[in-house]
C-alpha cells in the first residue's frame, strides 16, 4: 500500500460537488465583513470617519483601529527574530498607512454588497507621505519611536527604527582569508541576480466564517487553512477567551501555497467580531483583495562573489542579497531570510561560506513564504553563478557540478550552519547519481545535440538545467490516534492539516499498510482543534514526514494491542499473530482469526477491564525530530525563442527527484507539476509592479498573469528513492516544494542558451521585451 | 466586487430598449454579453444607475449576406463568428479573428456589436471593422437610425461616436472576393490576453499584382490604425515575401505607439514589423 498509485480518498466529495469550502459555510443571520483598505502607499491617519457607513441601512457596525486599540499587533510563529517586533503589523492601521490594501476599517453588514457599499462611504482623510519602494536603497527613517515601542509589545521604551527591519549574517569557513590568500591560477568570479515579487495564489481566495455559539460557549471558527492549531492559541489570546472555548476547524482548501492560512489582519477582525457582535461573521476575499492583502513573496536581489579553482571546484562563497519584506514583518518572522542564507550552498561542498541577509521595509504588501521559500531564490542566484563559472572557465556546466557535489560517501553531511532552528544535516543523498539517472532517463546528451543542430540551422532553441537541495519535515512533533469502532471501520485522527495536497490519503495509506486494510475504507479527521490536542500544520513540506511516521508509530501500537488482545482470546502466543484483511489470523493457519471489529467489541470499557487494557480499539502515536530530511533534484528545460517576439517558449521542463520513499507516487508526480506550473510562473510571468507612487499595478489577473494550462508544457519526471532518510520510519522525504525550486534557474539557463549568450539572463521574470532586445 | 446598486430592465423589443435607454441616457448601459461591463461593474469602474438587457430582443443576431455586402447583427456571439459559414477571405478572417478573443466561456456569451461599443484598442473586431470600413448601424428613440463608418466610429480609449442614447444593432462588412488574402496576428504574454499589438491585413492581389491593400494595427494608438504608409508600400507592386517585409518595415517606422508595463515603443515596434508577415500568412512561428 506504501508507495501505491492509489487513489485520493478526498477525491470522491469534492468530484461530487459535496465539498464545504469557506464560502459554503452559511448560517442563519449571519454577517458579512468587508475591509476598508488604504488607497494610498504611504500616509499619516488625519481621521477615518465610520460615521455613514453607521447609516447606510444593513450596516451593523462599524470599526477603526479606535475601537480595537487594545489588541497587540500580531505576532510572529515562525523565526521571531527579536530585531523584527518593531515592525509587526496591527490588525488595523495606526497612526499611518503603509501599502495600498492595509486594512484602516471594517464595515459589517447583512449582505456583502451592503458591506462592500458601506465600506465606500467610510471617510478616509489621508496626508500622503512619499513612498519608498525600492529595498536596494540605503535604509530610510521607518518607524517613529512610539510606533516601535507599541508594535514590540515589549514594555520597553524602543528608539526610531529605520527600513532595515535586520540584518545578520550566516558562515562557515573563514571567507575573507580564502579570498585574500588564492592559490595559482584560482578566479573569483561574480553575479548577480534579481527574483521578481511573486507569490502563491490559490484558486480560492481567503475566506473566515466565525460563530460564537451561545448554547456551548465555544467560538467556531471555519475556513482554517495551514496552521490552525496555532491560529487557535493566537485567536483566543485576541479574543480573550481560553484556548479551550476556541474550536478552529479546516474546510476544504482550494489551494495554499504558503501564504494561506496564516494568522492576518481579517483573521483577527472576524473572530472578535463573532464574540463582540454574537452574529454569524463571514469573510469571503475578492481577488482584487487578495493580489494586495495576501502575503507576497521572493523579491530579492543577490550579489554572489566566488573564489573559484581552476578545475572549477568553488573554494569559498561570498554571498549579499536584500529582501524586500514589504511594509510589515508578518507571522513568518525572518524565515524567508533565513532559509535563503542557510541553503544557498545546495548541493556543493564549497568550503568557506558566508551570507550576508538584509530584510528591508518598502511601502508594498508585506511578504512571507511561498512554496520553496529561499530556495527557490537562492537556487536562481546559485545556479546562474555555477553557469557562469562554468562558462568563464570553459567546462561543461556538469562538470563543474560533479567537481563541487558533497559526495554520497560523505552523507551525512553536517554543514556547520543552521535552517529553521535546526542543525543542518543532508541525512543521505547521491546527488551524481541522480544527475546520472536523468541523463540517462531523458537521453540529455541527445537533447542537447539537437537543440545544438536547431540553432546551427537558425533556430532559437536552447537547453538549460539546474541542480538543488530541499529540506522538509521539520519538527518538532506530529501526533495521531488510530481507532477501529464496534464494525471494524478505521478512523485516523491527527493534527495534520490539508491544504489540497493528498495528505488524507497519503495518511490513509501508511495507516492501512501497518493494518492490513483497504485505505479508502479508513477516515482521516484532521484540522480540527476539537478533535485532537496538538498540531504543527501544513508548511514546509513536513507531513509526509511527520505526520506519517505518527500515523505509522500510531497504527503500530494499534497493531501490537490488537494481537495482545487477539493472542489472550484465541490462546496463542503474540508472535504467532499478523495482521491481514482487516484481521488479526493466527500465522499457519489462518482460520483461526478476529477481525479487528471483533477485538474492538472485546474492547469495550468492561472487557478491556478484565483484559487489563485500556478501553477501545484505539492507540496514540507520536513522532518528534530536531532534524528535517534534504530531498535533492534537478531540473531541465528545453525553450525555444520567437525572434520575432522575444517570446521564450518551454517546449520540455524535466524533473528528476529523490524523495527517498515515494509513499504515492501518483501525488508526488502531481505535487511536482503544480510546483513546476508556479516555477513558471515566477521565471516567465508572475510579477507585482508597482507605480512610482507605490500604487500596486497588478492587482487583477489581467496584470498579474497566472500562467494557463496552455503556457505550461508536458512535465517528464523521474521519480527516484535512492537516498531514503535514515530519520523516520518510513525513510520519506517531502515531495511539496520541489517541482518549483529550480525552474527559473533552470528556464534562464536554456534561455542563455538559446540566445547563444552565457549569462544574458540575471533576472526573472524573463519579459519577452527583454530578450527580443537582447536579439539585437 | 460586488457591484454597486443598479436597476435592471430587460425590454422585449428594440422600440422598448430604445425607450429605457431614452429616459436617462448618461445613467443607463446596455448589457449585451456582458463580458468588460460586467467585470468593470463588479470593480464598481462602471456604475450605472440602469442596465438595459438587449439579449431578448429578437433579431438582432446572426449573419445575413446583401449583395455585395454582409451584415452582422450586433449580438452575434464570437462563438458564431468563429463557426460562421461564410466563404472566402471574409469567412476565414472572422474566424481567426473570433479564435484570438478570450477563451472560449468568453466566446460564447461576448458579442461582436459589445466588443465594438466597448471600443478597447486591443479588440479583434474594432481591428477588423476598421481594417474592412465597417459600417455601424446605430438607432435611437429621438433621432431614428444612423450609419457610422468605422473611420469615424472609433474616436478614443472606450470611446465610440454613438450618441449615449443609441444602440448598435448592425454592422455591415464587404464581402471579398476571391483575390484577397486575409489574415490576423497578434502577440500576448497568455493565450487568451488581450494583445500587445495585434495586426490584421486585407490585401488584394491580381495577376500577381496587389490591387488594394488594407494593413490595421492594435496596440499603437488609442484606436485601430490603418497604417496608410504600409498600405502604399503594397499598392501596385508585385506581391512578394519582401514586400511584405518592406511594408512590415514601413508600418513600424510610420507608428507612434505608446509606452507602457507589456512593452516601451520600441518593443511595440519590433512586435509591428514581427506580426504583419504573419497575418499575411508568410511566418506560422508563434
């Protein structure tokens, strides 16, 4: 069953049309928010005046930050630098708006066309300030004290803060040595290189329904997405009740990607106002919302400096890149930036190691993760150095990545840095192995050969790849609880969360190959703060490994207490039992059995008694890890140019992956295709531009382009397990982030190579106005 | 976007839509497909006090041949225009002309007579009325009917020369005979988008010889341009890839176009002289 095409158990309710997402959750005299959002990028709060909208018939209430001043503003769950408080985001803007989309009020009325009329006509009397947008340029004045001080939450008195929020540096090796004493004939060689403002943008926009029920005194709260144990924590500290009179529970997802399901502003808004108002509260995001009050993400530039050996192995790596974190530092803390430095080696050896993060403030939506957050940035700007090297020294780009791969006899490979708070391991991994494998699968000799021949015939046509590391599965626990009733169905209960990605039956089925059973027969429950105590969330590529090493350590004890019981029953010894069909069969001879639902009826509390077990057919299991798991690929594109045009065409985009155990491979080849179709779009569309003003220009998908299913070609895949991690049972590494780490790196490598030019290409997205200039 | 509040009234006859539009002409917007006003209503761009549905008023769909002439009824959906079954170069550029709007959702609700009234620069039929000197039949309650030519028509950005108490209800096109060569080209980031710029070209050759010559460009002005200069390069002379080349190069020189996000002047430029081959049919890269 582990490593099974076999089928998503989700997929039955939602191909039916029976799925509940946010928007289908609609209760009796409910109310609808609407968010009244700065017009403007930069300026100083003169008044807001709620005062008619309060008349507009169908208008309940109405707020400012006024009414709200005794909230702190919100805080962070991953990577809480302490440098960073400063900068937090309160749930409604104070004192100055800082990007076009900050919430300023919220308007709450019986239908959302009344509330999005009665967000018209709050009055806003805004002073413009100018706008600062550009994050390469030198720090600006920022934050006044009083601002710092309130946002810190600290009850401490905290000085003005200027645009760069920190700034910190990640390294090994000694550096400036390396680079002031080379050896004969060794080149320092540089880049640089610039990731457009993208982000993740799911199908379904954010949504919120919150009910505070009278009769349980509970707040309920649906619509959660990712995170919702946390959100739970953080929602009742808003809201001023205890954590257990706050239920958040996952509907189904239409997409998540990183920035959804995060705790923001309107998160906040509508959970009080279900406890303030004792209405039915319901938020549902427009898209036009979304593209300027869901996190963004990427937009880095990096300046790469290295000290190269003539064979072209990298002796040291000198690295700067700044991130424009937007107007707020919001629930992500400095994770992007800290991901970006720790993983910026990849796959090589390279001795020395130094780089130097800078996260500065511009008056822009503020940004946070987005599928291969760092990695996909640093993977840019490493790859396109690599090339460069490679082209400067005239080795072939293999080559020079076979010289600096860290080699499989050195796995494990500690780097003496850390990723996410946890030391940074490669826990197993045979990169050349892989590189071998694909070259071969795909015949990339040959792929290269003819695209050589096109170009010699004139054509524009180019090959290009890319080589990287990811990491998933990070910590620091998981839990779940196996449970079989009085019929024999299994249900399976954990703290997992679904944002669309197939967790359900990958769960499923790690849970039926331990039992012995069908996995579409099991319930997966999960997401939902009643149903179990404890949950890290849908991030980071972390519930393969998690969560399914929980559900097997869990269905493992489900397993033992079965055959305890079955063994006392039936006379025989414990070893003498295994576990098929949904039985538990005396091994030689196998008439001699109970089915699991006959062993759960000898469970009930009085039987379990006399057998001196606790009641129930059911077990708890928990994984913990201080670790995460480094799944390793590679990426190859085939593009053709429009001279004409300057249009880049993606006629192939191969990815080759070692995810050490495919628990389903089926969801592994589509997780890799969704992240290639965003790889994409971060190397050839996706951009937020703004105004010089800091008007935000893409704010509908006519500006923002999403590439289609007729930008995005067939994507060949080669899914391999050579390198299972020796960290958790079942030897899996996370398939969520690799299909997007290294397009662009690998799209600007074929591009360069299709123009005939190394290097051309140091920015993404590529503009086809761009390349038709470059034509000449 | 939710729209703001508006009221709706949908007449049953052309003298009945007329007589709503008539009452508060500068307030009221005629809903045909629906497909730019609907969105510029849901942006709340667009907030008109009334919405006048034309889409049960009888006759004012479908393509009829007269003469040497062939009308098409303002709510003819591009869908019907991509499957006409017009023969000849006529035909043929409608259909390819239909293939590049939107998708096809869009196709089977946008009209042919919206898409004109609507009046974006980068539309395939405002390229094509003014390419063929379309002639727009338009009415009103007070004044009766009306024919626009489509050098007049377009005057600007979302603006045609109809009163805002008329409405479009037919276009007339030239029927081609069998000597021209017709065709449409246009480039966009997506499939689907609206073009960068867009070319469209009519251009009749006899014996060898181009006897007339109809070159229309989207995306350089603020309305479809004729480029008079590409059309001279052509007329009279014998046809040839490299004088299409050559008109390709004088249409390029002879546009003024403007700067913006999806491309500076020159790019545009370059994108005129790449895109009038192909919608000669002399270059299928895409």
């Amino acid at each position: 069953m582990i490593g099974a095409r076999a089928l998503r158990i989700e997929d039955p309710v939602l191909l039916r049309g029976a799925g509940r997402f946010a928007a289908d959750v609609i209760r009796p005299g409910e109310l609808h928010m609407r968010v009244v959002r700065s017009p403007i990028a930069h300026g100083r709060i003169r008044s807001v005046d709620v005062t008619p909208a309060l008349l507009l018939d169908g208008v309940v209430a109405a707020w400012t930050h006024a009414d709200i001043a005794e909230l702190p503003a919100i805080g962070f769950r991953l990577t809480p630098l302490a440098d960073l408080l400063p900068y937090r985001q309160p749930v409604l803007a104070r004192r100055i708006v800082r990007y076009v989309g900050e919430p300023v009020a919220v308007v709450f009325a019986t239908s959302a066309y009344l509330a999005e009329d009665g967000a018209e006509l709050v009055r806003l009397d805004l002073d413009p300030l100018p706008a600062h947008l550009d994050a390469d340029a030198e720090p600006t004045a920022w934050l006044d004290a009083e601002q710092a001080t309130w946002a810190a939450g600290l009850d401490v008195e905290l000085p003005a803060q200027d645009s760069q929020a920190t700034a910190f540096t990640v390294e090994y090796g000694d550096v400036d040595a390396a680079f002031a004493a080379p050896g004969p004939g060794w080149r320092v060689i540089e880049t640089d290189a610039r990731i457009g403002r993208h982000t993740g943008v799911p199908m379904e926009c954010r949504g919120l329904a919150a009910v505070y029920d009278e009769a349980e005194q509970q707040l309920i709260v649906d619509g959660a997405a990712k995170v919702p144990f946390w959100n739970r924590e953080a929602v009742a500290a808003m809201c001023g009740l205890p954590p257990r009179q706050v239920q958040v529970r996952e509907t189904h997802v239409g997409g998540g990607f990183g920035p959804r399901g995060e705790l923001y502003p309107e998160d906040v808004l509508v959970t009080l106002a279900a406890v303030r108002l004792r209405r039915p509260i319901k938020w549902i995001e427009d898209r036009q919302e979304h593209l300027v009050a869901t996190n963004h993400s990427r937009g880095q530039h990096h300046r790469l400096r290295a000290l190269v050996r003539p064979d072209g192995e990298i002796e040291a790596l000198d690295a700067a890149f700044v991130l424009d974190q937007g107007a707020y530092v919001r629930t992500h803390g400095a994770t992007v930036a800290s991901l970006t430095a720790s993983m910026l080696p990849g796959p090589y050896r390279i001795p020395h190691f130094r780089a130097r993060a800078q996260v500065r403030l511009t008056h822009k939506t503020p940004a946070g993760t987005y599928r291969s957050p760092g990695r996909y940035e640093g993977t840019f700007a490493r790859e396109r150095l690599v090339d460069r090297i490679a082209g400067e020294l005239g080795l072939d780009p293999v080559e020079v990545r076979e010289r600096n791969f860290i080699p499989a006899g050195a796995m494990p490979y500690e780097r003496p840095i850390q990723a996410m708070g946890t030391h940074l391991v490669h826990d197993s991994g045979d990169y050349a192995l892989l590189r071998a494998k694909v070259w071969e699968k795909f015949d990339l000799d040959g792929v290269r050969r003819s695209v050589a021949e096109r170009r010699a015939a004139g054509e524009l046509a180019g090959f290009g790849f890319a080589f990287f590391v990811e990491k998933s599965g990070i910590g620091p626990y998981e839990g779940a609880r196996v449970s079989v009733d009085s019929s024999g169905a299994v249900t399976v209960t954990c703290g997992a969360s679904s944002v669309g990605q197939g967790v359900d039956t990958v769960l499923a089925q790690v849970a039926a190959e331990v039992l012995g059973i069908a996995h579409d027969t099991i319930r997966v429950v999960r997401g939902r703060t009643d149903q179990f105590e404890y949950g890290r969330g849908a991030f980071a590529t972390r519930l393969a490994v998690m969560a399914g090493s929980a559900v097997a350590n869990a269905a493992r004890a489900l397993a033992g207490k079965a055959r305890r019981v079955a063994a006392h029953t039936l006379g025989v010894p414990v070893e003498d039992l295994g576990l098929a069909d949904g039985r538990v069969l005396v091994t030689g001879d196998p008439a001699r059995a109970l089915t699991l639902a006959e062993i759960a009826r000898l469970l009930d509390p009085s039987g379990a008694a006399e057998l001196g077990e606790s009641p129930g057919l059911t077990a708890e299991g928990w994984f913990h890890s201080d670790h995460m798991t480094y799944p390793y690929g590679l990426h190859a594109a085939v593009v053709r140019i429009d001279p004409g045009t300057g249009r880049p065409h993606v006629e192939r985009f191969i990815v080759g992956y070692d995810v050490g155990r495919a628990l389903n491979p089926t969801l592994v080849e589509g997780q890799i295709a969704g992240g290639v179709a965003q790889g994409l779009g971060g190397a050839l569309y996706e951009e937020f531009r703004y105004a010089e003003d800091g008007t935000p220009l893409c704010t509908t998908f006519m500006d923002y382009l999403i590439p289609t299913a007729l930008e995005i070609p067939p994507i060949e895949t080669l899914i391999t397990e050579d390198a299972p991690s020796p960290i958790n049972p079942l030897g899996v590494k996370g398939a969520g982030e690799g299909g997007t780490t290294a397009v662009a790196a690998a799209v600007a490598a074929a591009v360069d190579d299709a123009l005939g030019r190394p290097n051309a290409i140091t920015s993404v997205p590529i503009h086809p106005a761009q390349v038709r200039r470059l034509l000449g | 976007m939710k729209p703001s509040p508006f009221e709706y009234v949908r007449p049953r006859t052309l003298t009945e839509a007329l007589a709503a539009i008539a009452e508060d002409p500068d307030e009221s917007k005629i809903l045909a497909g629906g497909q730019s006003l609907i969105p510029m209503m849901n942006f709340r761009l667009a907030r008109p006090a009334r919405l006048v549905d034309v889409n049960r008023v009888p006759g004012l769909a479908g393509l009829a041949s007269d003469g040497d002439r062939v009308r098409v009824g303002t709510l003819t959906r591009h869908h019907a225009m991509e499957h006409n079954p017009l023969p000849g170069p006529l035909g043929g550029l409608l259909r390819r002309a239909a293939a590049h709007v939107g998708h096809l959702p869009i196709r089977t609700r946008g009209t042919f007579g919206g898409s004109l009234a609507h009046c974006d620069a980068a539309s395939e039929w405002c390229l094509v009325a003014r390419l063929l000197d379309a002639e727009m039949t338009v009415r009103s309650q007070a004044r009766g009917t009306r024919v626009i030519p489509a050098a007049d028509f377009f005057q600007a950005v979302f603006t045609t020369a109809m009163a805002p108490d008329e409405i479009l209800t037919s276009i007339a096109l030239p029927a081609l005979d069998e000597h021209y060569r017709t065709g449409i080209a246009e480039f966009a980031r997506r499939a689907g988008d609206f073009a960068i710029v867009a070319a469209t070209a009519a251009v009749r050759v006899e014996e060898g010889l181009v006897t007339e010559a109809r070159i229309c460009l989207g995306g350089v002005a603020e309305v479809p341009l004729r480029s008079a200069a590409a059309e001279r390069v052509l007329l009279g002379e014998r046809w040839s890839p490299e004088l299409v080349t050559a008109a390709a190069e004088a249409a390029a020189a002879d546009c003024d176009p403007p700067g913006d996000a999806h491309g500076d002047p020159a790019y545009r430029r370059d994108l005129v002289r790449a895109l009038v081959p192909r919608a000669l049919g002399l270059d299928a890269r895409r």
